[in-house]
C-alpha cells in the first residue's frame, strides 16, 4: 500500500468514528494542533507503529469499534514527542 493510499484509509476510519474522536480527551487536547501535525510521521518515529493505530488510539476506538486509548507510557511518549517536535520547529525558527 503506497503511503497516500495508507494515509486516505486512516483517514476515512478516522471519519467514520467522528463521533467518538469527540469524545476523546486526546483528541481534544490535541484539537489546536491536529491539521499542522504529520500524525504518521509522529506514529513511526516515536513509536514505531503504523498511522492507523495511533489514529486509532487517538480515537479512543479500534477499526472493530472497541474503546481503546493511549496507555499512561504511551501519552507519556506522545508529550515527550510533542515537546521535541516544538524544540525542533524553534530552533529551525531561531536559525531563519
């Protein structure tokens, strides 16, 4: 699957739990930020999974519509690359 065929399926599972990505404390928490990021990039780099599941988590529901989260490490890993990934936009900021 080439990664604009990945990325559209993420997307539309993402669309199809629209009402429960509501609901999501992640999500919301994330609301500000959530078309600036590349979620894939962020998914493979820092934990090595694929886009759909972090979309997955980030939906609080699975593609079989079972509730599933971020365990407490993995919010922990997703602040630690969010603080990274802002470092790195500074510093990019600073050097311009």
């Amino acid at each position: 699957m080439t990664y604009e065929e990945e990325l559209q399926a993420a997307k539309q599972k993402a669309q199809q739990y629209g009402e429960q990505a509501e609901k999501s404390k992640v999500r919301s928490a994330l609301r500000d930020i959530d078309l600036n990021i590349n979620w894939r990039h962020i998914a493979n780099d820092y934990f090595q999974k694929s886009v759909s599941w972090f979309y997955q988590r980030l939906n609080e529901v699975d593609g079989h519509g079972n509730p599933c989260e971020f365990t407490p490490k993995e919010k922990e890993q997703l602040r630690g690359a969010l603080i990274d990934l802002s470092e790195r936009i500074r510093r990019a900021a600073e050097n311009i």
